[in-house]
C-alpha cells in the first residue's frame, strides 16, 4: 500500500460509518442493520440501510451505496479530497499535504480554482441587479417575463455591465486572467485583449448537482443579429452533453418531497418560469440535443420523465429524438402533448399553472405517443397507407415485452385502423417470423445465448456475493477464478482470493476504495446482494458454481467459434482452434461428472 492508501484507511478506522451518518438521520438499530429514512430520496419507510460490521450503507429504495467517504460527498456536496478533510477533523487527525501527488492533485487544484472563479463572476453578476439604473435592460426583461424575486434568486440570475467590469473586479479578488479565461469567462479579441464574454447579457448560471457553478448561459437583452443565448463552451468543469439546468434544485427537492416524474422542456426560461408557478421539477438541456449523458443524470433521481417541448415541427423532432435515448436509458417516459407554436413559459403565463399541471397529468405513454404521431403522417381511408401505418405502429408496440402491454396498444391500432387485434396480432407475430427466416440459425442461437447468459450473470453475482460476505459455506474455486469474463469481477475476485490465501477477511467497504461502485451496477449488486430472496445454503453455491464453470466455458466456447470464422490469418486461427478443442475437452470431462 502506498502512503495515500495508508492514510485512507487511517481515516476510515479512526471514523464508525455508524456515528457518522447519525450526524445526519436518525438511525435505528434493528437485529445487526442500522436503518434510517433515506437521506437521497423521499420516503417513509426506512429503507436506508447502515451495516456497521463491514462499514458500509446500501439503500433499498434507491440503490446508492457507499462507505464513509461516499456519503460524506453526497451530503456535503463535495468531491473526495473535502470528505477525507472533514473526515479528518472529524477525528482530529491531521491531513498531510498530498499536492505533490503528482497530476491529479494539481488537476484537481485547476478545477477548484475554476470552480471559485466562477462562483464569484456569478456572485458578481448577481450583485449588479441590485442597481436599478446600470442594470435597467436586465431588469426590464426580468419584468416583462414576469419573473419575482424569489425565482431570481433561486436561479441566480445576474447581469454583465459591460466588457470589462467583470475582469475588474475578479482582479480585485485577486484572480489571474488564465483562470478566468479556462473558466470560460473571458476570451481575446483581435487586438490581443481580453474581454467578459457575456457582456451586456442577462446571465444565467448553470449550476452541478454538487451545487458549483459550473458555466453560464447568457441571453442578449439588446436588438441582435447573433444567437440570443451564448452559452460556455467547453471548460475542465463544463461539457455541454452532460449539463442539466436545474439538477441542482431537482436533488433539493427530491430530499424533501416525493419526486414522482422529471418534466424536460427546451430551455431555461422554461424551467424558471415553471418554477414560479409552483412546478418545481422541470429541468432543460442547454444549447444541445438530449444525450445518453443527461438521461443517466435524471434516472439517478427519478425514473419517470415527462418530455415536454414546443408542439410545432421543430419541437416534435426533438421529442422523436429524444425517445429512444430516454427509453433506452431505462426510463419511463411521457410525452406531454403542447399546442404548436407555444413553450410551456407562454403556456403559463397565457393560461395559468393548472392548465399546464393538467397537460402534464395527461401525459401519454410514449407508445400511445407514437401511434398517435404516425396515425397523422398517413391517409388512413387509403388501404396502402393504412398498412404502411400499421407496420410502423407495430414496430413500435414490437418494443414492449408483455403481453398484455402489447394488447393494449393493439387495441389502440385497432381503433385507429379499423382492423382487428387478432388480424394485428398475427401481423405483429409475423414481424418476428419474417425476421427469423432471414437469420433463423443466427437468431435461435442468439436467444439461446441470451438465456445462458442471464443464468450465469446470476450465478456469478451470488458466488461472488457469497465469497466477499463471508458465508461459510463458500470456498474459494480455480476454476471459477478461470471462468469470470468481466474485468471487474476478476478483479474483486482477485481481492478476495489474496485475503483468504493470505489469512485475512475480506471487507466490503474495501471494495468501494477499489470501484466507482455507483457506476458498476454488477458490483453494486454484489456488495449489496439480497440473500434473503434466495435460497442461501451450500447446495445452491455448489450448483452455481458448477454452472458458473459450465456456462463460462460454453460462452468462451461460442466467442472462439465466431473468432475463427472471421479470422483470416492461419496462424491466429490455429491458435483460437488449440484453445476452442481445449474448451471443449474441460467440457466433455464435466459433462461425465
Ligand atoms: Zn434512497
């Protein structure tokens, strides 16, 4: 172990993750599990909960999990480096000067520096509104938007006298100009002078989820044949394909009310005129299409999201766009149907919060959303357009894995179209048949694949499982060490292996200084496996790990096969044929046992 490392777990033995996390909810004892309300999500059944043996929390609510560091970050809204100093004055130790740590270290210290600067330029802009004179433009605009000064304040809402005046008073705090400029704040003109990007605009900071100001989105308040918003480009602390304006105010909520679905619309007038009339959960992607990237964001708060763009052409292409990322991401997603040509900022102001709250409450699912969209594009009195819209709205009810989700919008076809479900069943039948007979062999195997897989990904999540929480009926296996596929679960199993082979017990709040755990999910769900779903004795490990063995190898079996059958150069396909007859064999000899 290095001497970070030996310093880490220094302050991770002098701190009882117990004691700390009762500094913010009360905790409850009950059999050997602390439990508590949730500190991450609303609720009212404790399902946050502490394990004081292997000094880590798991909520099964929402699934965070962590160690001590982890959830001083979360409450704190900090980054590790202020967790472990916290965690050090916590226990009076004293924290050695790890800034000649190499790259990182200074990295991080550009970043905090970026991250001051910018807190200040907002601070700053903000400051500037409470002059009624120099700020009039901006405060004209605030007026007609009819915004008050409790949505002004929330949001920090500022404004930019001018060219230079932010630059001025930045000095004075005593910033150099290279921070300024990596923060995005200022930029050269031709002449090789520095000037404040968002000069004259009303500004508008973007704020992370961990509350820094991370950039600015500015919006020109005088006649212009420019864009009307400048937002930051990119900085070390802005990537514009992750930014969500709001998050901030999203996590604050989320801790104090049920958060029950997350309404994306356009921009960020939207999201603050909304909250003015009460609608707290709205949230925008500025100055760029919706990515993978925010929809990973917003299922960490929530899993139900209500797409609500401008009902005219352009918007409806981001809805459509926006879809298949929201959906893929796992997400259950609604569409709010707005009239075209209006954003919900006018829909508000026009026809009042109710009128919105109700269009939002009449969200379609976004099946029915699409049926409904493709139903328009054709002339349904016409047969062959009516079959080009019925092989399109099948395609989409093709994407939902029950039943009895399918029927319904089978029925829904019906109604549009006339022809009946069973009709419509056969045809949506026949989408899968017609595509089996182009690749029937492939397709069987795929599927077959597919089965095999989801076994052994269960089986190797409870082997793991049992191994690192110390079951006793749990031994250690070459074999399984050879069949693991993923990088990360060989290397927990490495951790582990070296533990039991060295005499000491693996701990599990270990594996979170190993892993971004959060973003493993497979070893999330090892740290936090649920053995009371299962039957947990020695029976069912002995037949996970035959199948965990079994399985692996057939899936390296299928790997080999398909690399042979794209290899071209002899040599490499001798070799993958040594190891696919090796494979075999080890499989023909358990297929004896
Ligand atoms: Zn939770």
């Amino acid at each position: 172990m290095d001497n970070f490392s030996e310093f880490k777990q220094k302050v991770k033995d002098a701190n009882d993750i117990v004691s700390v996390v009762s500094k913010y909810v009360t905790l409850n004892k009950k059999g050997k599990t602390w439990w508590a309300n949730c500190p991450f999500h609303y609720e009212k059944t404790p399902s946050f909960a502490v394990n004081e043996v292997e000094q880590f929390y798991h909520c099964f609510g929402c699934g965070v999990s962590g160690d001590i560091f982890a959830f001083v970050q979360h409450m704190e809204g900090c980054d590790f480096y202020d967790a472990l100093k916290i965690l050090c004055e916590n226990s009076g130790i004293e924290m050695p000067d790890f800034s000649h740590d190499g790259k990182d270290a200074e990295r991080k210290k550009e970043r905090e520096q970026i991250y001051a600067v910018l807190r200040d330029a907002a601070l700053y802009y903000c400051k500037n509104l409470n002059s009624p004179q120099q700020a009039k433009p901006a405060l004209d605009y605030i007026a007609k938007r009819k915004l008050d000064t409790a949505s002004v304040r929330a949001f920090g809402l500022g404004y930019s006298l001018g060219w230079n005046e932010v630059i001025d008073h930045l000095k004075s705090k005593g910033y150099s100009l290279d921070v300024m400029q990596k923060a995005g704040i200022i930029e050269k003109n031709q002449y090789g002078k520095f000037y404040d990007v968002f000069a004259k605009r009303l500004i508008f900071p973007i704020i992370n989820s961990n509350d820094n100001v991370v950039g600015f989105s500015a919006r020109v308040l005088e006649p212009t044949n420019h864009t009307k918003y400048r937002n930051t480009g990119e900085t070390p602390v802005f990537q514009k394909n992750e930014c969500v304006y709001g998050i901030n105010l999203i996590k604050k909520l989320r801790r104090s009310e049920a958060l029950n679905e997350i309404i994306i619309v356009e921009g960020q007038m939207d999201v603050i005129s909304l909250f003015k009339a009460g609608v707290k959960n709205a949230v925008a992607c500025l100055g760029t299409a919706l990515t993978p990237n925010h929809a990973k964001q917003l299922k960490k708060y929530c899993n139900k999201v209500v797409v609500c763009f401008d009902g005219d052409g352009a918007g409806k292409k981001a809805t459509l766009r926006s879809l298949d990322i929201l959906v893929s991401a796992g997400l259950d997603v609604y569409v709010a149907a707005m009239p075209a040509g209006v954003d919900p900022d006018e829909l508000v102001l026009q026809n009042g919060v109710e009128y919105y709250r109700a269009l939002i409450a009449d969200a379609k699912y976004w099946v029915e959303y699409l049926i409904l969209e493709y139903s328009k594009n054709y002339n349904l009195k016409r047969a062959e357009e009516r079959n080009l819209f019925v092989a399109s709205a099948l395609n989409v009810v093709k994407k939902l894995s029950s039943n009895t989700e399918q029927n319904v919008y089978l029925e829904l076809i019906k109604n549009i179209s006339n022809i009946s479900v069973d009709v419509l069943r056969r045809d949506l039948e026949n989408i899968d048949s017609l595509k089996v007979e182009e690749t029937k062999q492939e397709k069987v195997e795929e599927n077959a694949g597919v089965n095999k897989e989801n076994a052994y990904v269960k089986a190797v999540k409870f082997v793991l499982a049992a191994l690192l929480h110390k079951k006793d009926y749990a031994e250690l296996n070459e074999e399984v060490k050879d069949n693991l596929l993923d990088n990360d679960v060989q290397k927990l199993y490495d951790y582990i292996y070296e533990c039991k082979t060295t005499g000491k017990t693996p701990i599990v709040s270990h594996v979170f200084d190993m892993f971004n755990v959060e973003s493993t999910p497979i070893i999330n769900e090892i740290v936090s496996f649920d053995f009371n779903s299962i039957i947990d004795n020695k029976n069912y490990f002995d037949d996970c790990v035959k199948l965990l063995i079994k399985s692996g190898l057939e899936i390296k079996q299928r790997d080999l096969a398909n690399k042979i059958s794209l290899e071209s150069d002899i040599d490499k396909r001798k070799e993958y044929s040594k190891q696919l007859s090796q494979i075999i064999l080890k499989l023909t000899q358990l297929k004896k046992k």
